[in-house]
C-alpha cells in the first residue's frame, strides 16, 4: 500500500495511493519547544496497520526539521 501524506497548519493527514483519506492528527504549536496533538484518527478498516505511528513520526521528523 503506497501512502502519501500532506500537511497544513493544523493537520496532518495521511491517504492511499487512490487519494482516499484514511487518517490524520490535529495540532498547536504553542511554541519553540511545546506542540499539543490534539487527536490522531485513521478510518477503521486502515488500523491495525501502523499508519498512526507513520503519522507521528513524520510529524516528529517535520517538527524537528522546521526549528
């Protein structure tokens, strides 16, 4: 299964290769040093399948990147 992942201000969001949306992980940057995640939600059929944890290490990997 290829995944592809997309971001904006507050969200994240990951889809299959098809450009269905099977999850993604609201956020606040409240500082330099402090991001709050909200919620981190994948669609039933997609869990089990490690895409919350591809989705908070990129977000982890994009954080560290940006500052």
């Amino acid at each position: 299964m290829t995944i592809a992942v997309g971001w904006s201000r507050n969200w994240f969001q990951s889809t299959q290769a098809r450009q269905y949306l099977i999850g993604g992980l609201f956020y606040y940057i409240l500082d330099k040093q402090t991001v709050h995640m909200d919620k981190i939600v994948v669609e039933g059929h997609y869990r089990k399948n490690g895409i919350s944890d591809g989705l908070l290490q990129e977000l982890f990997k994009r954080l560290r990147n940006k500052h």
